[in-house]
C-alpha cells in the first residue's frame, strides 16, 4: 500500500514536470510570437509611411518635375513636423 502511494506520487511527480516543460514551452514560443509580431507592426507602419511617400510623391511628379517634386514634398513634411511640434508643446 505504501508502495503504490510512493508509485502515484513519483508518477504525478513526472507528470507536473513533463507539463511544466511543456508549458515553459509554450511562453517561450509565445514571447517569441509577439517580439516578431511588434517588428511586424513596425515595419508595417514604415511601409504605410512609404506608401504615403510614394503617393504623394507621384501625385506631385505629373505636375512638375522630379526635384521640384522632391521640394515640395520636403515642405510639406517641415510643416507637418511643425504643426505636430505645436501639439505636443
């Protein structure tokens, strides 16, 4: 009898330790999961900038030429930075 109770224990024992590995596991795969899913976000919103870029970019090269284009894009992004400056101030 007192056999069998040390058989269960050592038996749940190996139990908790298998679940234990499998759970460090798991968070271990799952802090890794949303480290690449915050450099994806981020790289997602550099390539909206880009877009946003590359839009406006062309909008502005059917009216003029390429570093008139350039100029007006630079100006416009200055204003922007001030007009968001403000805000924060």
């Amino acid at each position: 009898m007192l056999e069998d109770i040390w058989s269960d224990i050592l038996t749940l024992i190996s139990l908790y330790e298998k679940t234990k590995g499998e759970y460090d596991a798991a968070s271990e795969k799952l802090r890794h999961s949303e480290a690449l899913n915050d450099e994806y976000g981020k790289q997602i919103v550099e390539l909206e900038k880009q877009i946003d870029s590359l839009k406006l970019k062309t909008a502005f090269l059917s009216t003029s030429g390429d570093e008139e284009a350039k100029e007006k894009i630079d100006r416009l992004i200055r204003e922007i930075d001030k007009c968001i400056a403000i805000l924060e101030g």
